[in-house]
C-alpha cells in the first residue's frame, strides 16, 4: 500500500494524484514573505514517488491535466476562504479575453486533437 506525504509543489502532488494517491488536506502556510499551499495525500505510491525525483516519468496526460485542475481549484478555494474572498474562476490572464474560460470537468479540448483529424 502506499504512504501518507505531504507535498508543496502542485506538479508532484498532480503527478501523485495521477498515480492513484487521494487528497486528503490542503493547509495554506506562510512561507517567505508569500503563502504557499501543502498537499496532504495519502496512498502515494513510493515507486511515483521515486520515478518523479528520477525526472521525466511517465503519465497519463489527461489523468495529470485532470488532477492539476482539481488541485489547483481546491487551492484557491483554500486560499479565498483564508483570505475571507470568493473564489473566482477566471482565466489567467483575466478580463482582457473576453469568452475565455477555465473548462469544466467534462471538458474535452483534445477531441479537436487527435490523430485521425491530422492532415499529412
């Protein structure tokens, strides 16, 4: 079985999600002068774990995409119920990309992608 972590850095804890670790916590700490954001996740395998110190392991792409999205949402929803703030769900670059928006869960952009629609 796998082991109780507590990462904060959202590429490992998206990687390890991807793997089949579960989210259990998020703590927003003070670090420096800025927060940073700690994953607690428990069943991490510690073969990812050792293959992500290895660099460039392999993973499903859309399992990663799907496990940063949902950390990085739960995240700032952490950060805004700190802050005392609602949570915005805006693009990065705000206000200034009207019709731009974060996808929803179901959300397939790569369907517009994949090879079979690929003209040589």
């Amino acid at each position: 079985m796998g082991t109780r972590v507590e990462v904060d850095d959202l590429w490992l804890a998206s990687f390890l999600i991807a793997e089949g670790a579960k989210l259990r916590a998020i703590s927003v700490m003070p670090y420096s002068k800025r927060l940073t954001a700690v994953f607690e996740l428990e069943d991490a395998s510690e073969e990812a774990i050792a293959a992500y110190a290895r660099g460039n392991p392999y993973v499903r792409v859309h399992a990663l995409r799907t496990a940063l999205n949902e950390l990085r949402d739960a995240m700032h929803a952490e950060l805004s119920a700190r802050n005392g703030k609602p949570q915005i769900k805006e693009m990065p670059n705000g206000k200034s990309s009207p019709g731009k928006r974060r996808l929803e869960e179901n959300e397939d952009t790569a369907r517009n992608h994949r090879l079979d629609q690929v003209k040589l």
